[in-house]
C-alpha cells in the first residue's frame, strides 16, 4: 500500500496540487471501489482549491475528503 504524504514545507505551488491529486484519487477510488470520472476529481480538486486558499494544504485535503465521505456513490 502506498503511503500518502504532505507535500515538504516550501515545496512549489504546482508540487502540492499534484500531491493533493494523488491523494483525493486515492481516497476516491477506494471509497468509490471503482476508478474516480474525469467530472467528480475536478469537483474533487475544486474543493481542494478552495480549501487552500481559505487555510493551507491540509484544509483543501480535508475539503476535498469531506466530499469523498459524504457521498460514496
């Protein structure tokens, strides 16, 4: 099982979305026990955008998992 990371402190912009798309899918394919729709990771990764501009990078994580577990499908 991979393990699933933050980002290092100071890592570049383009680095933490990355990482935050690594870890939504994921999260998402397991919970979804299928492959995530091309529709439902940017819903996903819009939720992480907003999460990080309103805190940091775990906050969009957290936004975006928020998502995830209210709605399984």
């Amino acid at each position: 099982m991979q393990r699933l990371r933050r980002p290092a402190a100071g890592a570049a912009r383009e680095a933490e979305v990355a990482c935050a798309k690594s870890i939504v899918t994921t999260l998402a394919k397991r919970a979804y026990r299928r492959p995530v729709a091309t529709d439902e990771l940017a819903s996903l990764m819009s939720l992480y955008e907003a999460g990080r501009k309103e805190g940091n990078f775990e906050k969009g994580v957290e936004n975006g998992l928020r998502l995830i577990l209210a709605n399984p499908k």
